[in-house]
C-alpha cells in the first residue's frame, strides 16, 4: 500500500529521520519501535502531510504521492491517531468528530447524522464515547477513545496508531486490540508505535526499529522476544523492573482525610477518601483513569478546591493552599497530562527546568537571575535524567514526548519533594529511560519522600509501591501491600466489583 523511500528529515541541531525506509502493506499491523528521541512521530508526521520530507519520497498504491497537509493525506486514505491529542477542549465529542469532514464544511448541519454514527462506533467497538460531551470535561484516557473514533469515522485505509494505548487500561487495550485486528484483517494497513513491549509482541506482524533517525533493524514476534526488543532499541541490556526494597517507614508526611472533590462534570469525583503515606514510602494507586485519580491528585497539589475534608502535609493543612504554596510546604508533581500541566511549550528547556524556582538562590540574587549557575544546573539535569535535546535553548514543544515526561520528571525529583506525588510518570517514555525514572522514584525511599504514583500499569504499580490502593468511583476500594498484591486481586478491585475489607482497615 504504502513506500517510504530515503526519507530525510532536518531539525536544527538534529537529523530526525536519516533515509529511512518504511512500508506498510494490506492486512498488516507494522510497528516502529525505537527510544524517545528516535523518530518515529517525525516520520509519521510526514506521512501524515504534517511536515515535508526533506529528501526522499512516499509510493501510495505505487504511485509517487507529496502529502502537503492532513487533509491531503485524509483526502488519501491516511489516518493519524497522535500521541498528543489533538482535540478541541471547547468543542463537543461530536463536533470535533465533525471537524474537517468534507460533508460537514460549513455550518456544522448533520451534528446529529455524526452523533449517530459516533454512538453506533462507539458501541461497535465497545469505547463509551458520549457524543454530546465536552472535550475538557473528558479525562485522557477518553479523549484517547475519542480520537480513535474520530479516526475510524473516516474510515482510513491506512491508520497511524501513534502511542495508541499509552492511557488505556489492560482491558481497553484487549478491546482496542481486537479492533486494530480486525481493521487490518479488513485490507487495512496500520502503523502501529508503542513503548510497551508486551503489546509490541501481541499485535504486529512486522517490526521495524529506528535508532537517532535511521532504520537499524527488522524483526518480527516470532523471532524476538521482549529481551531481544529491548536490546535492539537500546543497544543494551535493560532490566525491566527495579529490585524489591525492603523499608521502614517513618512518620505519615502526607495525611488525607475524608476528602471530596468535584470533577469538572460538577459530581463527587473524590467522594470521603481518606489515606495516609509514611516517610520512605511509596503508596502505588491502581484503577482506571476517570475513577477520581486525576482529581485527587489536583486537589493535593492545589490545583483544584476539595469540597470536604482536609489534607495535611508534613503537619501543614494545606487544603485550601494554593500550587505554589502546597509546593513552598515540600510537595513535587508530576501530572498526567504533561503539555497542559507539567511545562510550558513555548519556554526552552531552561525556562522549564527553573520554572518553579527561578526567583530562589542560587538561581537569582537581588532580582537579578545568575545565568551561569542556571545553565550549570539546566546542564546537569538534562545529563543526568538522559533528555535528548540539541540545545538548552531548544523550545520545549519540539522535544519528543517521552523526553519532555523526562524534563518534568527531572525537575520534580530534583526539588528534593517530602511528599511526590507522580501520576503515570513513564507513560510514553522508552524502556532504558522508563528504567531510570523508576530507580529515581525508588530512591526516594532513602531520601525519606512519601510517594504516591498513579498508574494504570500494573506492572509499574506492583514494581514500585510498598503498598498498593485501589481507586473506584471515587474511592479507594482497598489497599493490598505489595507482597500479597496479584494482577488478579487488583484487577477485581479495579472493576470496583469486590472491596478489601481487611485492606481497608489496614
Ligand atoms: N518540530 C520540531 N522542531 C525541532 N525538532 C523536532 C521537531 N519535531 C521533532 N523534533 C526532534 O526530532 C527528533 C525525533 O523526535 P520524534 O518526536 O520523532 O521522536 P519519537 O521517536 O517519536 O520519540 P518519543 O518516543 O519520545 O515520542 C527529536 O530529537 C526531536 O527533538
Ligand atoms: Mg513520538
């Protein structure tokens, strides 16, 4: 269906796609697999008519074809689920559905025509996407529903899954993957990248590695197991999950009690939940995103008012505090959507690794910023938290997205937090560095840090938490400590189906 011959594509300071070669054909799911920083998107953006290639050239159906927009690639067959969304926040499920349909140019008449045919994919294909909501109101894992519909509305010959499953949970991505089976057992053509190997293993029918923009190598499920994965796309041996610690706990540092939250959608999305997490420990948080974790987390960080009861950190009250005095008391926060809440696109590197403490010693001294010590900080951040950039000047939206959870991570963890509270933190980010970010948090352990890390990987849960909550509608169905924690247990308190009683008393 589709060739991409010696595609070449600059940035300054980086050569993002080095010729590569790539092609997808009828009935096949074909991943590109590589680390943060490799390409991938890059390349998939050109073929989606959102950059131009710089050298090379693209064979639809044999033809030579120049994609020069979306809407030209659309208007071809070539449909894109991109790894940050691209949706409205301001508009309904239905009218960004609607948005760019030819049928629809102009005033936005058949909405209803759209609602109906939203409902029926989204009960075909199982993903509870409601077309009269609004985008902002919309957690991401739902967003992500809506851009796969949005993608399937159009029917597209040939589907760019980019990071299609980041924000699904395990049983979403088994729904999910049936359809992109079924898309592509229909003639399709899909491209499908993820970071999470398991998922790589299940789906595709061929993989392609791509190594700082060039192809390096090419394997498929049968011949390559997820070590062998790992291996070809870092060039290294990676362990997949940090060693166990044993610890001891010292005293509660962050102490929730009988708190409530609205969401946006005006409900109880926090309903009376009460937890405390210890000095050297790392609480993990399992569920299903739009269960109230977005919100607890917000309210934690000051980023939203609860409705009742307090939270206290390290002794302070800091329920009605605002962000940066919640952050004054010692808290760090990684939130889940990094380019709305976790750093400013248009600011550099720089401006984002000092943004919370720009107007501090050593940063800045009688009003004026010490740009040397600056940079040297900046430096070594970004050398040791492994952020691949050309510069320290580099605008923060040109990063890949696994490099910019790293930039966050990087200042978050630096800050030397008393109480972290870490919401997918590796979502998106490539096995070596998803390694790195998990030593870091389990160090936290020694520096004496409550941590909270909300997840709805369970690997990653059950790989760092000392002990493991579930949340449900609100509130938190039990906590299991790690060691008689199993998938199964978690998964049945996750559906919210069966409460730990005796976890609740714990
Ligand atoms: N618009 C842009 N301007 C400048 N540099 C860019 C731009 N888009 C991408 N880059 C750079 O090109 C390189 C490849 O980025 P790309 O987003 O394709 O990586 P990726 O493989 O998708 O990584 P990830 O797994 O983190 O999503 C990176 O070094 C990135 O900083
Ligand atoms: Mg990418």
């Amino acid at each position: 269906m589709l060739q991409m011959r010696g595609i070449t594509k600059r940035f300054p300071g980086v050569l993002a796609s080095d010729h590569v070669n790539f092609d997808v054909r009828a009935g096949e799911v074909h991943t590109l697999l590589g680390e943060n920083g490799a390409g991938k998107s890059t390349l998939m953006k050109i073929l989606y008519g959102l950059y131009q290639q710089d050298e090379g050239e693209i064979l639809l159906h044999g033809k030579p074809v120049k994609l020069t927009s979306p809407s030209h690639a659309i208007s071809q067959g070539i449909g894109m689920i991109h790894q940050h969304f691209m949706l409205v926040p301001t508009l309904t499920v239905a009218e960004n559905v609607a948005l760019g349909l030819k049928s629809t140019r102009g005033p936005l008449c058949d909405l209803k025509t759209v609602s109906a045919r939203i409902t029926e994919l989204s009960k075909t294909f199982g993903l509870h996407v409601f077309p009269d909501e609004y985008i902002w109101q919309l957690s991401v894992g739902e967003r992500q529903r809506v851009e796969i519909i949005k993608a399937l509305y159009r029917d597209a010959s040939i589907l760019i899954l980019d990071e299609p499953t980041a924000v699904l949970t395990p049983s979403e991505v088994d729904d999910i993957f049936k359809i992109f089976r079924r898309l592509a057992n229909d003639g399709r053509g899909l491209v499908f990248i993820s970071h999470k190997l398991k998922e790589v293993l299940e789906l595709s029918d061929r993989i392609t590695v791509l190594r700082h923009g060039r192809v390096t190598g090419h394997t498929t499920p049968a011949e390559s197991d997820r070590h062998d994965l790992a291996q070809l796309m870092v060039g290294r041996e990676v362990k997949l999950a940090p060693d166990a610690h044993d610890i001891k706990p010292g005293k509660p540092l962050l102490v929730i009690d009988k708190l409530s939250v609205d969401g946006d959608r005006g409900r109880h999305a926090v309903q009376g939940l009460s937890l405390e997490v210890k000095s050297g420990e790392i609480l993990g948080i399992a569920g299903i995103s739009g269960n109230g974790q977005r919100e607890l987390a917000e309210a934690i960080a000051g980023l939203r008012t609860p409705q009742a009861g307090t939270i206290t950190l390290d002794g302070h009250n800091t329920t009605a505090c605002k962000p940066r005095q919640v952050r004054e008391k010692g808290l760090s926060y990684v939130p889940e959507e990094r380019m709305k809440d976790g750093a400013v696109g248009e600011f550099d590197i720089k401006e984002n690794l000092i943004l919370l403490n720009h107007n501090k010693a050593p940063f800045c001294s009688r009003g004026f910023l010490n740009f040397a010590k600056i940079t040297e900080h900046c430096r070594r951040l970004v050398k040791e938290y492994a952020v691949k950039t050309p510069s320290l000047e580099t605008t923060t939206s040109n990063l890949s997205g696994g490099n910019i959870q790293k930039l966050i991570m990087a200042r978050e963890l630096d800050a030397g937090p008393k109480v972290l509270v870490a919401s997918q933190p590796t979502r998106g980010v490539d096995i070596g560095a998803a390694e790195y970010i998990h030593k870091r948090i389990a160090a936290q352990r020694e520096r004496g840090t409550a941590s909270i890390v909300i997840s709805e990987d369970l690997d990653e849960v059950m790989a760092l938490s000392d002990r493991i909550a579930v949340m449900f509608d609100g509130k938190i169905m039990g906590i299991i400590p790690r060691k008689e924690a199993t998938r199964e247990s978690i998964g049945l308190l996750m559906t919210g189906e069966q409460q730990h009683e005796e976890g609740l008393r714990r």
